[in-house]
C-alpha cells in the first residue's frame, strides 16, 4: 500500500464534549502553548479522571489545554475528525488515547507532518503501523500484560484453583485489550485444573457486557471465575449473574478502579481491580508535550504504577 492510500480516511462525526482550560494571562510577549487532550468514550468515568489530570497539570505549567472524547469507545472515524479539528486549529501538540491502535496513525503521522507534537497515553499505537510511515512518538502509561496477569492470580485464589472461567475482552485489535487477554491467559493456562471456557468481546461497554455474558452463563452454566477486561464489562457482567441467580457463586476481577467497581468490591461481588491512574496518563502526558515544546528530552515510555485494589485495601483506606 502505498503512502498516499495508507493515510486516506473515511468518516466525519460529530457531537463531542469540547472543553478549555485557561490559566491566567502572561506577558503578551511571551509564547503560550495550547495543548490538546483527545480521549475516547466521555461517558466511562476512567476518561474523566484522565482529564482532570491533564487539567491540573496544565494549570500547573501554565499552558493552554483543549480536551475533547468521543461518544462512544469504538467510534475511530470521530477521534480522527477531532484530530483534524485540532490540526486546522494548529494546537502546538496533542495527546492522545487511541480508540484504534492502528486507525489513528495516520492521521496523527499527518499532524506531526504539519509540526504538532504527539504523545502516545492509555492505548499503545501499533509499532507496525507507526513502522509503514516512520512514526515516532513517546508512550504513557501501565503494564497491561501486567495488571491482567495481576488480576488473573486474585482470580486463581478466589476459585481456590479448580474451576471454569471466561474473560471479557475489550475492543478486538486494540493493543491495551490484547495485551489484557494475553495477561490474564498466560496465569490462568498455567493453572492445571482452571479451564478458560469462553473468551469474548463486549467492546469496553456494560451493556453488551451483560447480553455477552448472560449468553455465556447459559452455555457454561458451572462457570465458576470471570475476568473482566475493564470495569464497565464487569458491572455489566454482575447484572448477567444477579439476574441467573448467581450472586455468590462467581468469582469476578477486573481491571481499572472505577468508583462504581469499588462499591461492588466492599459488596462481595469484585474480588479486586486494577488501578492503573489515568490521572497520571493525563498528566504525565501533557508534561511529555510540554517538555518536548521547551527543548528538553522526552523518554520513549512513560510508565504509570499500577495497584490491586481489594476489600483489604479499600476497608483500610476508608477507615485511615
């Protein structure tokens, strides 16, 4: 394929939540970077926490932030107009948590072409993809692998080491939920009396969390475990098992610490999440651009800690 067919694209959307920050004026004479925050789904609270951060961040180095998401997890063709959008408005850089780790590179090759700096957070790029155009940009954010393979072992416990379990996918091609299903897997296909019967997307959202996982209990009835690649799936998924009569008989993990997540883990009905700070993807990404903007060196990977959040944990802070 050549270059110029690679960076063709389809679709224009609209809708989006847009939002600025402004710090306090400075001398008229000195430059004053705008930079933009682009997210996907505004209506998953982890994209929010992301915003907060970068705003606070933003309003700590005194610099112009732009921050828009898309409606819905899945919609790339939206995260590529508010790209565009930004480009026409010649941010001085963007930072951005892909809906496609391969669908957004071109565009953003596109921005950087035009001298718009790009930071990578959340959801990787594909390096293949970034390879075809000899696009270079820094990464923020977790272990993914890590947090899942993190959440698959409370999992393990939870069950006692004997059972059936499921995984709940993200987003198909997605590098964030590839890398989560590839964690979770390499613990629980260690464990030689643990059986992974279904392994399947819900695309990040909770309703078709519960349609996926309400299918799946009735094919696997004894299903004993279910990972969940992100909250929202997992809230989905614990109305699939209210609704069987299950409550209790299920052990779930899942990944993110939403707040919601956490009410479901003092309930009984999470067994842990994995926090991964998206408030310091959003920071830590517009302080990457900002360096960049000043002259300084940006590493290549910016990693985000990642915690495993239990009853332990969230009855200890509750009560310190």
């Amino acid at each position: 394929m050549n270059r110029r067919n690679f960076l063709r694209h389809t679709g224009i959307a609209a809708g989006a939540a847009l939002t600025a920050l402004r710090p306090s004026s400075t001398n008229a004479a000195e430059k004053k970077h705008t930079i933009a925050l682009v997210m996907k789904a505004l209506s998953n609270p982890f994209f929010h926490a992301m915003e907060m951060g970068a705003k606070e961040e933003a309003q700590k180095l005194g610099i112009d932030l732009l921050s828009q998401g898309t409606n819905k997890e899945t919609d790339v063709a939206q995260q590529v107009s508010i790209v565009e959008n930004f480009m026409t408005r010649r941010v001085d850089a963007i930072v951005i948590a892909p809906a496609s780790s391969s669908g957004l590179v071109p565009v953003l090759y596109r921005a950087q072409m035009q001298g718009i700096y790009i930071v990578n957070i959340d959801n990787p790029l594909d390096e293949q993809t970034k390879k075809q155009l000899n696009f270079k940009c820094p990464f923020v954010g977790s272990d993914n692998a890590l947090g899942a393979a993190l959440a698959a072992h409370d999992l393990v416990a939870a069950m006692g080491g004997v059972g059936e379990v499921a995984i709940l996918e993200g987003i198909p091609g997605v590098i964030n939920a590839e890398l989560r299903k590839q964690g979770a897997r390499r613990i629980l296909d260690a464990e030689p009396h643990v059986k992974v019967v279904a392994s399947q997307t819900a695309e990040w959202e909770t309703d078709k969390a519960y349609q996926a996982f309400t299918n799946i209990l009735t094919v696997h009835p004894n299903l004993k475990g279910l990972f969940a690649s992100n909250d929202s799936m997992a809230l989905g998924a614990i109305r699939a098992i209210e609704a069987a009569g299950k409550t209790g008989q299920i052990a779930v993990t899942s990944y993110d610490n939403l707040e919601a997540a956490q009410k479901e883990v003092l309930a009984g009905k999470i067994i842990s999440t994995i926090e991964q700070h998206p408030e310091l993807m959003g920071a830590y990404g517009v302080r990457a651009a900002k360096d960049h903007l000043d002259g300084k060196d940006v590493p290549e990977h910016i990693t985000t800690p990642l915690e495993v959040i239990d009853y332990r944990y969230l009855s200890l802070k509750k009560s310190s």
